[in-house]
C-alpha cells in the first residue's frame, strides 16, 4: 500500500488509535463484500461502534455473558488433558486413524504472551511439523498473522490446528448444539466464515516457507455439544466458497487506494475526542461525513457489523430496497427503490427498456390485488 493511501486512511480515523482486524471483521467483510462504508471504516481502523454511538444508532448484536461462558467452558471441557475429549471426536465420530499424538499448547511461550512472540513460535513449530521434522499432531491456540493492507493483523483462534495425512485442518470449537446430526445454518455459517480467515493466513504463513496450500485443507471440523447433552461431537464442513470470498475482499482491501480516491479530501471519521475520552464532534458533521459514503445495506448485517442500524436508517430514507434483503432486491433487477416499485405498478412512471418487463409484471401484480380487494369487499 503506497504511503499517500496510508495517510488518507489515517486521515479517516483521526485521533482515535488504529483498531486491527480480527477474525471476526474479516468474517464480517465477507458477509457484505459490496459495502463501501465498512471496507473504508475497517481499513482506517476506525472504531465502528464508538463512530455508530455517537450518531444515535448504537450496535446491539453481540453474544451474551451466558454464551460467552458456556463457550469457554465447553472449550475447556474439549482441550482438558491434552485433548482427551477431541480425540475422541476424531476418532469415533470422524472415524480418523490418528497416529501417536503429540500435544503442543502454543498460548504461552515461556511466559510470554506478546503476539508477535506467540506468532514466532507458531511459525517454527508449525512450518517443522510441515517438514516432517516435529512430532506435533494438535497445536492450541496457534498465533497466526496477515498482513493486511500493508498492516498486520494477528489472528488468535479458539481453534485446534492438526496435522494428518501430511496436510493441517482447523478445527472449530462451538458450544451451539448439533441435533440429530443437523446445526443452525446461519451459525455454521458464522462459524465456518471465521475458520476461513484462519485457513488463508495458516496458507500464508507456510506459503512464505515455499509449502503449497494443498498443506492446508479447506475442510474445518466443527466440534460442538450433540443433541441437548454437553458431549461433543463432530462434523466437517466444507470451507471452499467462504475462503474463496474472503480472499477475494481481501484482495479488494489491497486495492482500497481506489475507493480513498473517490471521497472528499477533507472527509474525516474523527470524533475529536476530549481529554476525558469523551467524543467532541457535532454530530450532525459525523452524519454528513457518514452520508458521502456508500453503503450496502443488508438485513444480516443486523448480526455482525456495528454501523448496521445506522445503515438501516438511510436505506429507510431512501426508500432502498436494501431492507428487505438480497433476494427480493435481485428479483427487481435495476430498481433500487420501493417508490419506483410503486411507480411502476400504478403506471405512474414510464419504465426504461431494461425495466419493461418488469413494469408489466408489476402492474399486472397490482392489477390481481385490486380484484381480490374487490370481492372481499363484495364479500
């Protein structure tokens, strides 16, 4: 990334320190790959729920404190004595031949839980392991990292790493059930969309050592609680299309000079905090800063991004048909609005060529509603 950029994008954040991505807002670029706002707001490492707050629309997606502490301790419960219990997810429910197996708990290196130490040592046991020259078959808490915009961003899974057959997996430890061999889609999903991240950086981090990425499979291994019990069970999951889309925002990230290039020059995000940390901006000028910018708003992106509620609102204003998601915006090809929807189904507007068929659709839809409110009146 070519300095200029760099200092745009430090423009954008202002005062506020950088915020580096993680796992989970690389998952979430890949939920919404064609919104403008959180491709900036991510790459300036602007805070998007301090930013959200401050214009009235603070986020509200999130896990419970009771989520968060039965994930923790189903985690636990799966790596307790070396792995026991995930051994047995792998050999019993995955039916995998394991060899001996070694156990490596990467956490805490001599006492040292810096990143950038935790990641050296990461790289050397894993890229051994990848020789044949370690004896390591589960590797806990591997410290990954991408360079990601001409920045680093550390990626700390919850995840165990092991290596079979000459080639690693990344297995995800979730706490939500899996009943009757079936789990909730959308938390698959979540889940299989943030082992990606884990994939193409564990490809990275052997690709500099000249190992190919066949090494790494792009099958995880989801581990979670079976039925309504807290015995853990296993399943894999193919990972193909969400790392194909990751790294294909990832390669938009790269390319961000370009967006930078269409805003304002003095368009900034600052919130001009105070010296008790408290934001001094206007925020009518934080909202018209936020309006020069695209958005592509999704009714998901309630899940996983923080600006969404804001986004929500000018998608309200606009009348788009954004909010009421992807399959019905795709249905009307080349109309944007839920006005010009009505428009042309009332006749009221004179369709374009590429709207024709649609136009005839459309009133031909009204048509059929005005008859049936007809005889019920009639009724």
């Amino acid at each position: 990334m070519k300095e200029p950029v760099d200092d745009r994008l430090a423009a954008l954040r202002g005062s506020a320190k950088r915020l580096d991505y993680n796992a989970r807002s690389l998952a979430a670029l890949e939920n919404n790959p064609r919104c403008t706002l959180r491709a900036l707001l991510d790459a300036s490492g602007s805070d998007k729920a301090a930013i959200a707050t401050h214009v009235g629309h603070p986020p509200a997606f999130g896990q419970s404190s009771f989520a968060i502490t039965r994930g923790n301790a189903f985690e636990a419960m799966v790596k307790a004595n070396g792995c026991a219990e995930l051994l047995r997810v792998l050999r019993e429910t995955l039916e995998l031949t394991l060899p001996e197996v070694g156990y490596e708990d990467l956490n805490d290196v001599g006492g040292d839980g810096r990143s950038k130490e935790r990641h050296e040592r990461t790289e050397d046991v894993l890229l051994r392991a990848a020789r044949g020259e370690g004896d390591g078959t589960l590797f806990d808490h591997p410290m990954l990292c991408l360079q990601i915009g001409g920045h680093k961003a550390y990626l700390e899974p919850d995840l165990v790493a092991f290596r079979i057959d000459g080639r690693f997996h990344v297995v995800e430890i979730k706490s939500f059930p899996i009943i009757d061999e079936q789990a909730a889609p959308a938390q698959v999903r979540a889940a299989t969309t943030q082992a990606s991240a884990y994939i193409i950086a564990l490809r990275d981090l052997l690709g500099r050592a000249g190992i190919g990425e066949e090494a790494v499979s792009d099958t995880i291994v989801l581990v979670a609680p079976k039925d309504f019990t807290n015995r853990p069970t296993g399943a894999f999951i193919d990972a193909r299309k969400q790392v194909a889309a990751l790294t294909r925002q990832l390669s938009r990230i790269e390319r961000i000079g370009d967006l930078v290039d269409l805003l304002p020059e003095d368009l900034t995000f600052d919130l001009a905090r105070d010296s008790e940390d408290r934001p001094r901006r206007p925020v009518e000028e934080l909202t018209e800063a936020l309006d020069q910018v695209l958005v592509t708003y999704r009714p998901d992106c309630l899940n996983h991004c923080e600006m969404a509620f804001y986004c929500r609102s000018r998608a309200r204003a606009e009348a788009s048909l954004d909010v009421l998601g992807p399959v019905v915006r795709d249905q009307f090809g080349g109309i944007d609005t839920s006005t010009m929807v009505m428009g042309l189904a009332r006749g009221e507007l004179a369709p374009s060529e590429d709207q024709m068929e649609m136009a005839a659709a459309l009133r031909h839809a009204a048509r059929l509603r005005a008859e049936l409110e007809d005889l019920g009146g009639a009724a």
